[in-house]
DNA sequence: ATCTATGGTCAACTTTTTCTGACTAATTGA
DNA sequence: TCAATTAGTCAGAAAAAGTTGACCATAGAT
C-alpha cells in the first residue's frame, strides 16, 4: 500500500486529484520539477493499482482524464486525518 | 509523511514497533533479507521524523530499545484502516 | 586472554528510480 | 499545408536507495 503511493511525485498527483480531473499535460505544467516519463509512470502506476481511473473524453479537443476512482476516494479522508499527526 | 515511511523496511519495523521495543539485532534476525546498514538508516530515519524513540537501557545486558513514540503510536490505527481497503 | 553478544560505521558496489532529450501519432486551427 | 496541442514512448544517463563485507568499540562469560 505504502509502496504503491510511494514515488516522487505520486503524493501530489494524489492531492491534485481530489480537487477534479487531470489532464496529462496540465499536470507536467502545474508540477513543478516533473518530466513526462515520470508522470506517465507515477499515472500508470496508480490506474493499475486502482487509485485513479484513466478515462477517454471524445469531445472537441479529445483528451484523457485521470480521477480519482472509488478506492482512490475511499483514501483521502485518511490521509487528511495522516497529515494533521 | 509518505516519504518518511516509504523504504524497503521501514513498513515492517512499524508493524513489529507496535508489539512492544525493537533491539537491533534482533530485528536482523526476525526481518528477513535484511541488512545492518539498511536497517541502521531506517531506524535512524524513523528517530528522526519522531515515529520511534530510541532508548539506551543501563541493565543487565546494556542495549538500546526502539520503541513507537506518541507520534508513532497516533499513526497505528490510520495504517490499520489503510490496510483495510 | 579470547570469544560472543551488544550496536553500530565505512567504503565500494549493485539495483532501482528518476531524468533528459529525441521521437511518434492523432487531432485541431490558421 | 503547416504549426500547435493532445498524450505519450524509447534509450541512455544520472541520481538515489539498498547491499555487501570489513571493521570498531563496549560488556560479559569462559
């Protein structure tokens, strides 16, 4: 568990997500310090472990979003109670 | 807070802390595939980011005890429900 | 005095993780 | 048609994490 959120640059994917949808280069923009490898690996990760869903939107400028999915939603509100220790 | 307890055994010496004070060599011998340098760092860490206390015991046998601290202990039953999910 | 147990440290090496730069491929706008 | 945006992949280099084996110092038992 630890190990699947555990990563560079996983922990801020984790926190940008709750805030809605992400898009592969709006993240490269807003994180500072990241690089595409990096982040598509971080994403990867976390679609194959569950955490975020890796959708297809087929509309005007047709792009990917990754949110957070239910087991990914189901962590938050322990990592909030984790960051106030 | 992921970073400090992220590491190939930090996990289990936080599983073993909340069973009662860790010795160095006998968490050598009950972790397996371990090493003295890593667990040395990881323990080390662990002090440092105040989830143990390490305690040097004047007895019989002098030693040194590594046992959860407040902070350590607050931890415990967020991991656990992590776990559950 | 020597051996074992305690709990380490150190330097060198290997493995894993992360970063960099080049490249791809589909879609959209001018 | 050309350029930009979308979302990546790939190979190699660099950096970080983990491992290994040698060594050190204290204490207790033989």
């Amino acid at each position: 568990m630890l190990k699947q959120l555990s990563g560079k640059w996983k922990p801020q994917i984790f926190r940008l997500a709750v805030n809605g949808p992400l898009r592969f280069n709006a993240l490269l923009r807003t994180i500072e310090g990241t690089n595409k490898q990096s982040l598509a690996s971080s994403l990867n990760e976390l679609v194959k472990a569950e955490y975020l869903d890796k959708v297809v939107i087929r509309q005007k400028p047709l792009h990917i979003e990754y949110s957070l999915s239910e087991k990914g939603r189901a962590v938050v509100p322990l990592f909030m109670q984790l960051e106030l220790l």
